[in-house]
C-alpha cells in the first residue's frame, strides 16, 4: 500500500530535511514537481501536491493601490521562528561617519560573504571596503514568496528573470520609539526599471513618441502624460513582523502620493509589492502612542544588465548596512581627517568584536580619481556601443533604456 504525505506546491525539497529524506530513494530525479497532482513510484511512496498557498490580498488606502502596490497577508509561508533579532547590528557608521538611527543589516542571495567597495567623494576622500552577509534560510524563504507573489501578480512585467530578482535584502529593526527613516525613494540608476511588456504599454509608447513631434500643443501634453505612463517601475517587495506581540503597533510607514501624506497600515507577516519611485518614510513613534518594536526586509533587485550599477547596488547598501573590513586613504590624505574618519568605524568595529583594517594607499586623490573616471567611461562607452548595435538591428531602445547618468 502506498505511502502519501502532502507538500505545498511552492515547496523547495532542499530546505526541508524530512522531505528530502522521504524523497531520495523512492523517487526518481525529476520525477516529481511542484504542480503535479499525484507521482507514484515504485518503492511505494506517492506524492500528492497540495494546491499553491493562497496568499490573502488586504486592501490599501485608494490612493496607495491606484499606483499598482499590494498588500499581502504571507503568515503561512513564513517559518514559525521568524526572523532572527540578532542579524541587526546597531549604530553602523553609515558610509559617512553618521550613525544610522535604527538597526539594520544587508543580506545578498549568494552563498558566501560578499566584499564590496565604495569610493566617497564628498566631504572625505577615502574608500570603503564592506561584506555583507548571505540571506538566511527564512530570509531566502520570504524572498521564494516574493518571487511567487510577483510572478502571479505582476506577469506583465518580465524584465528580469526570478533568479535574478529580489536578489538584495535591506534589513531594518525598529525597536526604539525614536527609531526612524527619512523620506526617501528607491528609484536609483543601480536598480532595475522595469516596463510591463504587453502590447497596450508598447503601442502607447510608440504613440507617445509619434505625438511627441507632433505641432498641435494639445498632442505634445498627451504625448507627455502617455510617455510618463511608459515610464518602467522600480519593484520593491517590504516584509513587516512583530515579534513580540504578533499585533500590529504604530509603525508610522508614509507615503507620498500627489503631494499628499498618507498613513499606510501594515500588519504582522505583511508582504508589501510597491513602486520604488513612490517616496515613503517610517515615523519616530510618538511618546503617547503604543510602540510594539517591527523588523522589516525590503528586497530589491540590482541592475543586471551593467555590472558596474550591479556592483554598486550592492556597494551602496554595504556601505550604509555592512560590516566595514577596510579603510584605504590616498597618499595625500591629511593625518587630523584620517583620525576623523576612522574615529566611528573603529569604535563600531571595536563594539561588534570585529577587526579593521587602515591603509594607505599608493596613489593620491588626483590620481585615484582618474582612475576611477577612466573606468567610468569605459562603462558608459560599452553601454554607447549596445545602443548603437541595438539601434543597427532596428530595434528602438528608448522606451527601457537602462543607459546609467553620471
């Protein structure tokens, strides 16, 4: 008599040991996949897939879900631990010195460490070397959701392949009432723009673009609202947990829409799908209101078409969110500056028991800054030569041109 025992269908056989176990040796490799109603195999054993986990959709203030964001109830997919607490790390120097004014962590979807490197120009010149961790397990299942979520939701737009996506996790941990992030947006030339590729967004940007040269001022401004439709989005997938309540607090989460501030709620095990390009803060909590602390990931998706803008999405988070590994000033970098700049990367390295590195490099500012420039133009000279390929073939790029400004 066969064996059954059910899986979901979004199931990943290499997470679950009791699964992988019962599956080895009774059934065949490929055998089985998510979908299939019943395998039987001989041996014994018969799989019955569950139907895909139904994630309840919870409505948003009208004018959140008239630009496209979701709101996604994923308690059942999240593992019952929950997120780790101790992946947040307190007071980063942020890149600059300033401390960030909550706990936070960056994660990436490979499988080791990863080592970043960010060059400031602004007040100090000096760089950067960072690593941020690999996701862990329920962080990799959250991202498994989100890709789930948005392949179901959002089919239109297929830019970019779901191995690809959601590769970045920005972590954050309100656990203070003072804890907070400013107004901000998502949308950055490191990140992917995304158009959704059905035939109605295609035939109103070639309208656009017919009407742009049209005389009549009447058609220019409907050229002009057609093409801002055409505009691709930049996709954000926001997790929000409460861990020890499991009840939604104040969290503060805002967005900025049409010049308007609205209050957006979010619940425990929330998955929020939004445009990056939409502006949105978190509020200090005020004194009289109930705090309940809130771990948040936000996933992104670096550009993949640019390795340069891929390497500094993940440069960019490391910096403000990593653990700093390296110091490196130029030849001619005043001694007073240096104490000033490593003064807060050494005692937050010092704090988390973590070593630093301080060097000085063999190049000067003037130097290292051609080099740097040198290796931005041959960015931007291969990305002039895709185009024009492109353009040769007869194919117009225009409408998701990814073609980075500096």
């Amino acid at each position: 008599m066969p064996f059954y025992f059910t899986v979901p269908k979004s199931c990943r056989f290499g997470t679950i040991p009791m699964y992988k176990s019962l599956m080895f040796g009774h059934l065949k490799s490929g055998s089985w996949r998510p979908g299939k109603p019943q395998v039987t195999r001989p041996g014994g054993l018969a799989v019955v897939a569950e139907e895909p986990l139904q994630f309840p959709e919870i409505p948003l203030p009208a004018q959140v879900a008239a630009t496209g964001a979701k709101l996604f109830d994923i308690s059942r997919a999240v593992p019952r631990v929950g997120l780790n607490p101790t992946m947040f790390s307190k007071g980063p120097p942020g890149g600059h010195g300033h401390k960030v004014p909550r706990n936070v962590s960056a994660l990436h979807a490979g499988k080791n460490k990863r080592k970043t490197w960010w060059s400031a120009s602004l007040k100090y010149k000096f760089m950067l070397e960072s690593e941020i961790d690999p996701m862990d397990p329920v962080v990799r299942r959250l991202r498994d959701t989100a890709i789930d979520i948005f392949n179901d939701y959002y089919a239109a737009y297929k830019g970019v392949l779901s191995s690809e996506r959601f590769t970045l996790a920005i972590c954050n941990q309100y656990k203070d009432r003072k804890h907070q992030i400013n107004w901000h947006d998502d949308r950055q030339k490191y990140y992917e723009e995304e158009m959704a590729e059905d035939a109605e967004d295609a035939e109103d940007a070639e309208d656009a673009e017919d009407a742009e040269d049209a005389e009549d001022a009447e058609d220019a401004e409907d050229a002009e609202d057609a093409e801002g439709d055409a505009l691709g989005k930049t996709w954000v997938a926001s997790y929000t947990e409460y861990p020890r309540s499991g009840r939604a607090g104040k969290c503060r989460f805002q967005m900025r829409i049409g010049g308007e501030t609205v209050d957006v709620p979010l619940g425990d095990k929330t998955l929020l799908v939004f445009d990056g390009a939409i502006k949105h803060r978190v509020m200090p909590t005020p004194a009289r209101s109930n705090f309940t602390e809130r771990l948040n990931v936000t996933f992104r998706t670096p550009k993949q078409n640019s390795k340069l803008m891929n390497e500094v999405a993940y440069a960019n988070a490391s910096r403000y969110y990593g653990f700093p590994t390296e110091l490196k000033v130029p030849a001619d970098f005043d001694c007073a500056k240096r104490e000033t700049v490593a003064a807060p990367f050494r005692e937050y390295c010092s704090r988390h028991k973590r070593p630093l590195t301080e060097t000085v490099d063999d190049l000067t500012s003037d130097q290292r800054r051609f080099k740097r420039n040198r290796l931005l133009g041959s960015e931007r000279y291969a990305q002039a030569t895709l185009e024009l390929a492109e353009m040769v073939a007869g194919r117009s790029s225009r409408a998701r041109s990814n073609s980075p400004e500096y």
